[in-house]
C-alpha cells in the first residue's frame, strides 16, 4: 500500500472506532436518561443503556477487526520457504515428528 492509501486507511479506522463507540451510547443512552428521569429510576435505565452500548461496542470493534485482518494478510505475499520442493504447501505443524 502507498503512503496515501495508508493514511486514509488509518482516518477511516479511527472514525469507524470512534463512531461505533459514541454511536450505541447515544442510541441507547440518551433515551435511557430521559426515560430515566420520567419513571423517577434515576441510575437503573441508564445503567442497563450503557452495558448494552458496551456489548454492542465490543461486537463491532470485533468485526471490524476481524475483516481489517483478512484485508492485510491478502496483501501479504505468500513467502517461498512455505513450500515444499514440489511447490505444495508445507505443515505449519510446529510438533516434532518421532522417527
């Protein structure tokens, strides 16, 4: 990747994070407040918003990662020293074979 790819990579992540971070807590927390303060449950609602905020955060951040990752490692080459002589892939098995 070029320096400018790079860097709107990096912009679009950082804006992803921060949305999918303050986006479920103003979804669920905003509502959570003012029905909150109409059922005179101060804390409860809004405590019940930010635990599912939390949960839903951690759910996207995962994806997110999770196809980040299968975006980088299709940029990487396959190295040479993965093969076998006949060009089939060796056994990335890190157990010793007994003889």
């Amino acid at each position: 990747m070029d320096k400018q790819s790079m860097r709107q990579f990096y912009i679009s992540s950082a804006a992803y994070s921060l949305s999918s971070i303050i986006g479920p807590l103003l979804m669920f927390g905003v509502p959570a407040y003012f029905l909150d303060q109409y059922l005179g449950t101060n804390p409860l609602l809004l405590l019940v918003a930010v635990g599912i905020s939390f949960v839903v955060t951690n759910v996207l951040l995962f994806r997110k990662v999770k196809k980040i990752n299968q975006m980088i490692s299709s940029y990487i080459p396959k190295d040479d020293d993965d093969k076998n002589e006949d060009g089939t892939e060796k056994d990335s098995d890190l157990s010793v074979k007994n003889n």
